[in-house]
C-alpha cells in the first residue's frame, strides 16, 4: 500500500527516484478514488441514469440495438460520474505535485486560482444539466415530428448529454483562460476591449463547434460564455490595475 505523499517545499532538493516515487504514489491516490467512487456510482448507476433520462419525453427509455449495449452504456456513465466526483482529488493531487515549481508567496494565489477553476466547472456543469438539457432535450426530439418516429438510443443519447454537460463545464473556465493571458502579458485589457466584437465572435465560433447543432442548444450554452467573456475583459482591467500598483510588469513573477 503506497503511503501519503509528502509536500516538498519550495526550493528543497529532491531526487529523480524521489520525484519519481511521489508522482507514483499521487497517480495511485488519484486512480484509488476514481474506482473508489467508481464502485459508489455503478451502485447507484439507476439514479444517475434517471437524471440524465428526465429531459426525455415522459415515459420514454432510450432504446438499445446491441447484447453488450446495456452493460458498456451503464458503465460509461457511472465512470464518467465517478470522474466528475472525483476532480477535486485529481486536482489536489496535482496541484500538491506542481507546488515545490512556486515560491511560497505565488503558491497561495495559484492554490487560489484552482479552486475558482474547480467551482467555475461545478457551476458549467450544473448549468448543462439544469438549463441546458432539459430545453434542448425536447427540443430536438419535437423537432418536425409530424415527419419522423423518433427513437432515442440510449448509446447516443448518454454520450451526448455526458459531452454537453463537460463541455459546458471546460467553457465556464474561460475566465481563468482570459486572465491567464493578460497575467503573462500575451494580451491585455486595452487589446481584448477594442477588439470585443472579434472575441465575441470567437466565442460563439466555439459554442457552434459543440455538441448541439440546434438553436436551443446553441442559444443556451452561448448566453454564459458571452458573459463570461465580458466579466474576463473587467476582471483583466481590474487585476492589471492592481498588479500595476504593486510595480508588477507582466510576465514578471508577483511581490511578496
């Protein structure tokens, strides 16, 4: 059994062999609690899958068309659960293996900025969940029905719902993508304000490349990224004013 890993701090010397054992020993943490949660959530498989099924059509249950289609849908879906469970572990995990890189008046402001990227996530995932799909959902399925029998197969419909609820959770890190590029001097707020309508522009290039081609779909997931976006272009004005004060350039490392 791998024991806890020990933090180095920042400036200690370590081995290869002793990098090496740490980093192994966090890679066995963080796949001991994504089968740990796996068992939890193919456990309780039938209540994850009812969730995802509630934007369906009263009544309605994804059709299958294959003997192992039953078994690989449920486990996919319960494994993916367990991954969303499991990102503060990983997170954590990873984040105490890259800390030793920063000096320790820098690691509290990235130990910060994790945990608004982590709930950043939570919050785009629950968006897809609660907003997104349950207007979409309907949506594509009444869509010219007087036309077509539509059938949901439940291969095609987990994975969809699975895709949109993640890729609305990696669009709600935008912020932390937009300041990431001013913080390194890439980009700065005069640049991202006078060039607002190509950003924009780019944001809904992106919602258009997801998952849902329809216009609920699309309408749904490019409102929170337009905002969000927008809050990034103040949120760089007040930070660069801030680092200013304290005689930081960008690019440069933050005063103690």
């Amino acid at each position: 059994m791998a024991r806890l890993p020990r933090r180095l701090a920042h400036g200690e010397e370590a081995s290869l062999v002793e990098h090496l054992d740490e980093l192994r020993t966090r890679l066995i943490i963080s796949l001991g609690a994504v089968v740990v949660l796996f068992i939890i959530t193919y456990a309780f498989r039938d209540t994850i899958i009812g969730w995802l099924s509630k934007p369906l059509p009263d009544g309605q249950k994804p059709i299958t068309l294959a003997p192992t289609e039953p078994f690989t849908t449920s486990f996919n879906v319960a494994f993916y659960a367990a991954i969303a469970l499991a990102i503060p572990v990983l997170v954590w995990q990873l984040w105490a293996f890259l800390a030793p890189a920063f000096e320790e008046q820098h690691q509290r402001t990235v130990f910060h900025l994790v945990i608004v990227a982590t709930v950043l996530l939570a919050i785009g995932m629950a968006f897809a969940f609660w907003v997104v799909l349950p207007a979409a959902i309907p949506f594509l399925l009444n869509f010219d029905s007087d036309l077509y029998n539509a059938q949901v197969r439940a291969k095609d419909y987990y994975s969809f719902a699975i895709v949109t609820i993640l890729a609305c959770g990696l669009l709600f890190e935008l912020p932390i993508f937009i300041l990431g590029l001013v913080r390194l001097g890439i980009i700065s707020a005069s640049s991202l304000r006078s060039n607002r309508r190509i950003g924009l522009g780019i944001c809904i290039i992106i919602v258009v490349l997801l998952p849902g081609v329809d216009l609920v779909t699309t309408t749904l997931e490019a409102i929170p990224v337009l905002l969000l976006f927008e809050g990034s272009i103040w949120a760089a004005v007040f930070f660069e004013k801030r680092w200013a004060r304290q005689g930081v350039l960008p690019g440069e490392p933050l005063a103690e």
